[in-house]
C-alpha cells in the first residue's frame, strides 16, 4: 500500500488494506479455499522488499497464502454478541 506522511491517513489506508485482505479471506471460504495472512521478520528486511518489488513510499501488508485444505478445523467457541458492544447514550 501506499504510505502517507499523514498519520491518520496512514492508519486508515492500513486498515482499509487489512479489511480487503480478510474480505478475501471470506470469500475464498465461500469457495472452499483456505488462507492465511502472514507477516513478520522477514518481510521487514530490505532484501525482501526489494525481491518483492516494494518501493520507498510503500507498505508491505502481507502475504497471503491461499489453497484448499485437507482438513477444516473444529471452529473455536465465540464470544458473546452483547459482550462486545458497548452502547452509548
């Protein structure tokens, strides 16, 4: 992604890349594929952006590795809906 010098604009282009790499993710489940998002160490190295092609001004967000799986996990328990929000009067 493209990196702002403006903080909050910075921000926001992170999270409107992040939210299109698990909208993704989404749809990919609907098809029956499986993914995971990655990041970490490596990708914060020059000679990895460089190999990848990332220019000064850009942000590295992820990779993402996508296939279909030979098992589907067991789903985790959630949390409660009304624990989560918070209403404001």
């Amino acid at each position: 992604m493209n990196e702002s010098h403006e903080l909050k604009r910075r921000q926001e282009d992170y999270a409107s890349t992040s939210l299109i790499i698990h909208n993704l993710s989404l749809i990919g489940w609907e098809k029956g594929l499986g993914m995971i998002w990655k990041t970490g160490p490596l990708t914060d190295t020059e000679a990895f952006r460089e190999l990848i092609g990332v220019k000064p001004g850009e942000k590295f967000v992820g990779m993402i590795q996508l296939g279909y799986p030979k098992k589907v996990p067991r789903a985790m328990p959630r949390m409660d809906l009304d624990t989560r929000i918070t209403e404001l009067n």
